[in-house]
C-alpha cells in the first residue's frame, strides 16, 4: 500500500485506491500518518477529532471502533511482507509503515537530500532532488479534510515548511541559470505570499536575468509598501543591496554561464497553464515547473517503480511526464462548491460522508451527460473539466449547462429576477464557469482517472467562486462571449474576474430533464395547503391537512416547498415550525414536540441550562400570565435532556406542550408542519390528532406527512372532525434531489458504536 497525504488522503495497492470509510476513520488514519512510525496517545487523538467542549461522553468508544475499521482496512489483501500495521501502543496507537510508503515521508527525504546539497554548492542535484520532493505534493495537505473542518497546526506547520522548501528550490534553479524556468512559479508564491522577502529577492534576480529591470525594481517597491503599511517595518539588508546592484547592474547578477540550455528548451513549454489557484497553495501547480511540468496521478503500476535515491546522477523520477504526454487546448472548467448548513440538523452531523458522496454523484452524471469529466473532489466541492467538443463555443455552453442542472436540480425556482432556492433547507450551490487555454493531459483511454487539478483557468475559477452566492452561477467574460448563443447573462458586481452571472437559458426546455421538471408537481395540492392556511388567519380557526404518500420522498419535497412558499409569502406574519418524528427506539418519542418549543423558544440545542430555563421563562412571559406558572415545569422537562425525565409525566408533558401552541397561535397565526407522524407514540398521535378540536378557535394550521402506517393504525385519522382533509399523494419517478432526501432520510440501522 501507498499512503498519500501531501493533497487529499489516499491510499493505493496494486487494485486502485482503497476505501477509507466515512470521516472519523480517515481522520484518524491522517493524523496517525502525520506520525508515522511514532506512538500516538490516545489523548491527542481525542484531541484532533474533536474539540474539548464537543467530545462525546462516547468519544473513546469511537476512537477505539474507528481503529479496529482501519485495522480492517490496512489488512485487506493483497499483503505485502513489510505491509502497514497499526498497532496498540501504550498510551495510545502506533502506525508503522515504510518511509518509502508514504509520501510525507519519502518528501522529507528528498529535502534534506536537497538541502544537503545546495550546502555543498552541488546545486544541480540540489534542484532535483528539491524539485522531486515537491512534485510529490498532489494539493494541500489532507485537502478533502480540511475541507470538512479539520484545523490541525500540523497542517499549518507542513505549509510553511513547503514555502522554505520551494523558495530552497528556487535558490538552487537561479544558481543552475534557470531563471526563465521558474520565473512563473516565484511569481505565484510572491503574489501569495507577498511578505517573503526572500521570494521577493529570488523574483527581484529572475526577472533583472530575463532582462526585466523596471520589473525588478517595482517589486522592490510593493515589498516595502506591505511591510511599511502593514507592519510599520523596512525590508532587510538583503533586499536593499540586492536593489541596489540593480540600480547599477552590478555583473554579479548574471546568470551563471555553465547552465546547459538544452534541458530548459526542453521543459519550457511546461510553464504555461500552471499558475496556482489561489486557494490551493499547496496545489500541484505551485510545484516549480522546472521540476514537474503538470502532476500526474500515479497508476495502479506506479507502487512497482523503483523509488529515485537522492544520490541518483540526472535522471528525472518516474513521477515526472514527459510533455509529449500533455498539450495546450482550449477548455471550460466548471467549480461546484456545495454548502451544509446547520438547518439540515443531526442527521448531517452522523452522516456527512454520505450526503457528500450523493452531492458529488449528482455532479458527476450532469457533468458527464454533457460530455465533461469530473477531475477532482475536494471535500464539498467538485471540479469538471469540459475540453472534448465541436468548437470552444459548444464547450463554454455545455460547462454552463452543466452549473445550471446541478443548481437546477437540488433547487427551487423562486421567479426571473432572484435565483432558485434551495429545496433542502441548509443545502446551498454555488458555482463559476471559466473558459481559455489550457495544458490537459492525453489521456490513454475514457476510463483512466484524469491526473489535472491545477492551472490558470483553476485559479481563475476558484477566485470567481468565492464571491457566488447561494443559487447564483458566475462566469468569466470569455465564457459570456462564447455562451451567449445558449444563455442570457447580467452584469455581476461580485468580482473583476467574474463580471458576469447566468440570467437564464434560452432553451430551457431542453433542460428539464435534469431541473425544474417537476416544478409544476401537485400544484393542485399546494394550492388547497395555501388556501387553508388563508382560512386559517382570517377565521382564527384551526386546520389539519394530512398528506399520505409511500416511499415519503415527494411528500417530503412538498411539505418542504410549502414551508418555503409560507415563509416568502407571509414573511413576518406566520410562523412555521416543523420537525420529522425519529424511527422507534432511535430517538426520543417526544423529540419533535421539545425541538418545536426549543425553536419557538430560540433556544439553541447545546446551551446550558441555566439559559434554557431562562429563555423558556421569557417566552412563557411573553405569551401573558395565564397559566404560564403552571405550564413552566412541564415544559422544563420536555426540554431537559434524554427522555427518562419526561417518561413518567408524559400525559401532562403534552398537554402543557398544546397549551403552549395555543397561546402561541394566539399571539401570531401558527403552522406546525410534521414528517414521518406515522413513527409517533400513541400519546402524541392523540395530542395531534386533537388540536384541532381543543384548540380549534385559534389560528393553528396542522400539516401532518405520513405513510400508510398511519391509516392502518389509525382507520379513523381525523375523519370524524370538522376543519380537516386528508390528501393521498402519487407516486413520482425519482430524480437526483429524490437521492438526496434518501441519503438524508436513511432507513434504521444499527449503531456504528457498539
């Protein structure tokens, strides 16, 4: 096995890449690799997987489950005889592993190889050696991690390291004569990092050698103005003398002349196209060009190579392509970055890994039935590259469509002048489409994984990303240009890069397979839903609808849009409060009643206790003084946590719970809205059933989602009461949002903690 870690976590035997499992278990692998060879305690393990103030009361029992499935993992076949193991190690684990195995490893190696050499003056194997090292870094450390929230200095520490370590590689690419070499590479890590004086020399040198002195000299200045502007300093000795021998051409800054020129003709072409994307500055494209043109992805034979020794006299690594394996075409590449809000609750917190997975599937099959290939997922979002096709017009169009079927299709439209909305409460999609020259690989055949992560258009696309709001989809002016006979775009404030945003399609017909097909679904439904809560205001009476539906996923889409058609419609007049009722004996029966007084209440989940009593006063105060003594311990209890303390008074517990709505629907009109009642006790079927009818001169709307269960268990569902409908929903073809609401809704199953 070959453990990665310098980019996204990975590991690879001769079969492909392993699957490492969800995120607790390639946390703890990363972090065990980041120490590779030495004992781990437990304690600092806990530590890395969660914060002090978040661990669970279950943390160790986690941590042990995680470490016996990696156990699993590291043991599948086939082995080798000097194979991974991990080991209990007192106070905690031991991963060992050969150095050659892992990258952070081979990479620290190479280094101090590297920085032995240039000490010596052999500068030219201080180049290879140096640039070898980087070419080993696929993006930044443990990128998809990051990405899902993991912050360990160790990642910030490795970083900096790197930056030391390129600009070694520089030092020793200048001393070799290779100034236009890695002139493109010095001038993405100053413009990163525009306080590294010694970058800024090694830029100063480079660019006076290809004959670029005022250059030379204006960086001179821009260092000075961010160091006297930012930190009130003036830039080192080093940096003045070295403006200074410009200034009078002193000849020590000639290049030396025993540097060949075949070797830099030869490597040259590879410096177009791999500028670095400002949010990857570990990404393949800030490795010096001189060393590795474009990265590639090492196949399923790459663990069979012979690993270079620093010693090795000039022949390349393996690793290093040879530039007849990639060329310069025009492309579109297309950024999704998809955001997991808070509001998608506790099922996202246990099961993010999952809900990723469904998101990334969903791009991919839009992306490829468009003729694009998805090339890299980092965490919540994916990169698509769109380069195959009849002219760069048809390529920019098709990398639009795809933006807008992936957006389309996880959302809701909202009208011509606002983007769509999202269709799960707390997912948003953000995307930016740029379009130019790019360096791709020559891929052998369809089916091999594409190498390309990095480049100008990247960078660009990245950049643009970061100003998109939820819904919208950016586009570089190149993009426009070419995609103006398919779209219709607008001007966008966001960013210079991105001056424009996508308006709307001109055939949208032609995307409806993949969008809004289904915005015209059981309109009829949503209409009679809208009307009766107009009935509800005016009259201060109560309702119950009830929708039954099988398989749930387009009942729970339609109570979804009509919560969001409730919130836009009586914005400030309404409130809507909504919850769906936990399987039995995978939650409290009674959850959903506290979750709906804890959000009355604004009462956070993880708040102590001290203000969950005191906002629950103010709220009962707020309500009036009627009954709110009598009503306080109750419903204290209901939001105390685990359900033994509610157990014994549950009667009471939700009588004081439908007092409370009342007196709440009184103040402002009320909709409830329930998924899944069909799992809810006998207790709370009947405090449901019946608010109707105790509290029916108020304004209280019930909306109740259920599957069949509920009428077997109930025949007579709410038919003998005045003020209530049932509606039978039909069944729908499944789409990607439907995966979605499956992958969030997931079937019983065991405890992944024994």
């Amino acid at each position: 096995m070959h453990f990665r870690i310098l980019g996204p976590l990975e590991i690879e035997n001769p079969d492909g890449l392993v699957d490492l499992g969800g995120h607790r278990q390639r946390a703890v692998l990363a972090y065990l690799l980041l120490q590779a060879n030495q004992v781990v305690s437990t304690s600092q393990l806990l530590s890395a997987l969660w914060a002090d103030d978040d661990a669970p009361m279950t943390a160790r029992k986690i941590l042990q489950n995680a470490v016996w499935k990696l156990r699993g993992v590291l043991s599948r076949p086939p082995r080798a005889e000097q194979g991974p193991e991990l080991l209990t190690r007192a106070p905690g684990y031991l991963l060992r592993v050969p150095q050659q195995r892992v990258d952070l490893l081979d990479y620290q190696q190479r280094v101090v190889t590297g920085r032995a050499a240039l000490a010596a003056g052999e500068v030219e194997r201080a180049r290879r050696s140096l640039g070898e090292a980087l070419a080993l870094w696929r993006g930044p450390v443990l990128s998809d991690l990051v990405e899902e929230g993991i912050c360990w200095p160790e990642l910030t520490a490795l970083q900096n390291r790197r930056l030391d370590v390129m600009e070694d590689h520089f030092e020793a690419a200048l001393a070799c004569g290779r100034h236009q070499l890695v002139l493109p590479d010095i001038e993405s890590l100053v413009a990163a990092e525009p306080l590294r004086e010694r970058a800024s020399g090694q830029l100063m040198v480079a660019l006076y050698r290809c004959g670029r002195q005022a250059e030379a000299l204006a960086v001179f200045g821009r260092v000075r103005s961010a160091l006297v502007d930012g930190l009130g300093l003036e830039p080192g000795r080093e940096l003045h003398r070295l403006q200074q021998a410009i200034l009078t051409q002193d000849p020590t800054l000639e290049a030396p002349r025993t540097a060949g020129t075949r070797e830099q003709a030869h490597l040259a072409p590879a410096n177009r196209g791999a500028q670095p994307p400002a949010d990857f500055p570990a990404g393949p494209a800030t490795v010096p060009t001189a060393a590795l043109p474009v990265p590639t992805a090492p196949g399923p034979s790459a663990s069979a190579e012979p690993v270079t020794t620093p010693s090795a006299p000039v022949a390349p690594a393996p690793r290093i392509p040879s530039p007849a394996r990639h060329e310069s075409r025009t492309a579109s590449v297309v950024m999704l970055r998809f955001g997991l809000g808070g509001e998608l609750g506790r099922v996202l917190a246990e099961d993010r890994d999952r809900v990723l997975d469904v998101l990334t599937q969903i791009a991919r099959e839009k992306t490829e039935l468009h003729g694009g290939r998805v090339t890299s997922v980092l965490g919540s979002t994916v990169l698509a590259v769109f380069a195959d096709g009849a002219d760069t017009a048809d390529i920019a169009e098709r990398a639009v469509r795809t933006a807008a079927a992936v957006r389309d299709s996880l959302s809701v439209p909202t009208g011509t002048l606002t983007p769509p909305q999202a269709a799960v409460r707390g997912l948003t999609v953000h995307a930016a489409v740029a379009s130019g020259e790019a360096r791709l690989p020559r891929r052998p055949c369809a089916d091999s994984p594409s190498p390309w992560g990095g480049g100008r258009l990247v960078d660009t696309c990245r950049t643009m990303l970061d100003h998109v709001q939820a819904g919208e989809i950016h586009v570089c002016d190149e993009t426009r240009r070419h995609g103006e006979r398919a779209a219709a775009f607008r001007r966008a404030c966001a960013s210079a890069l991105a001056p424009w945003e996508l308006h709307a399609l001109h055939d949208e017909a032609a995307d409806q397979p993949w969008g809004r097909a289904d915005a015209g679904v059981h309109v009829s439904e949503l209409e009679l839903m809208q009307h009766t809560l107009l009935h509800t205001r005016q009259r201060s009476a109560a309702h119950l609808i009830t929708l039954i539906q099988g398989s749930g996923r387009a009942r729970t889409r339609l109570l979804m849009e009509f919560q969001r058609r409730v919130e836009e419609s009586h914005r400030g007049h309404v409130r809507v409060l909504a919850g769906t009722v936990p399987p039995p004996r995978t939650g409290d029966p009674l959850a959903v009643p506290a979750e709906i007084l804890a959000a009355y209440c604004g009462i956070d989940p993880d708040a102590p206790e001290a203000h969950v009593t005191a906002r629950l006063r103010a709220t009962l105060d707020g309500l009036g003084p009627a009954d709110g003594a009598e009503l306080y311990a109750p419903l204290a209890r209901l939001l105390s946590p685990g359900p033994t303390t509610v157990a014994a008074g549950t009667g009471e517990v939700l009588r004081a719970w439908g007092k409370f709505l009342a007196r709440a629907a009184r103040k402002q009109p009320l909709v409830l809205i329930w998924d899944d009642l069909q799992h809810a006790d006998d207790a709370l079927l009947d405090v449901v059933e019946r608010l109707t009818q105790t509290h029916a001169g108020v304004p209280l709307l019930n909306v109740v989602g259920a599957d069949s269960g509920l009428p077997d268990r109930r025949p007579g569902w709410a038919t003998a009461h005045p003020r209530t409908v049932t509606l039978s929903l039909s069944p729908e073809a499944g789409d990607a949002l439907d995966r979605l609401l499956e992958s969030l809704l997931p079937p019983l199953r065991e405890s992944e903690v024994a």
